[in-house]
C-alpha cells in the first residue's frame, strides 16, 4: 500500500464512528440513528462487505444534526398530553372512599 493510500485510510477511519459512538456524541438515541440509517436519511459505512459493523461519517452526522435543527417540525409546540379517556361501566368502589 502506498504512503498517500495510508494516509487516506488513516484519515478515513478516524472520521468514521460506530452507532453506538455516534449516540454517545450527538442528541440522538441509538435507536434514532438506526432509524435514520434504516430509512436512508443517514447513510452508512460497512468497510468489509453487508455482514460487517455499521459505520457513519461525523460530517453525515453533523448534517443530519443540521437538517433536524434546521426543519420545521423541530419549532413545533410542545405536545400536549392526551385527554383522559372516560371508561364505560361503572365506576369502582374504591374511587367513591
């Protein structure tokens, strides 16, 4: 291998950080990431073939990161919590002590 291929590898390996890495230094679960990876939102790394680890760049992370931040839904109001459902039947006993 070559000095420039070296050093290309060496500066591609450190960019890239596992699912788990990924969460630990962003706002996003892992379960999120895998979401966004899964949907094509987020695109992934497997540097040995399918059956290897996924990978992810830290520049496709900080632009996920931007284009959440940056989209409308992330100024929506907070949600409200649901209305109370009211049972059918008869109310139990013990609500009436």
């Amino acid at each position: 291998m070559s000095a420039r291929a070296e050093s290309r590898s060496a500066e591609t390996i450190s960019d890239l950080l596992t699912v788990r890495e990924a969460a630990q230094v962003s706002r996003f679960s892992a379960s999120t990431l895998w979401r966004y990876i899964k949907s094509g939102h987020l695109p992934k790394v497997q540097i040995g073939g399918r059956n290897c680890r996924v990978l992810l760049r830290c520049a496709d992370l900080s632009a996920l990161s931007d284009e959440v931040n940056n989209s409308p839904s992330a100024a929506r109001e907070p949600i409200s919590p649901k209305p109370s459902r009211k049972l059918s039947g008869r109310a139990p006993a013990w609500r009436d002590l």
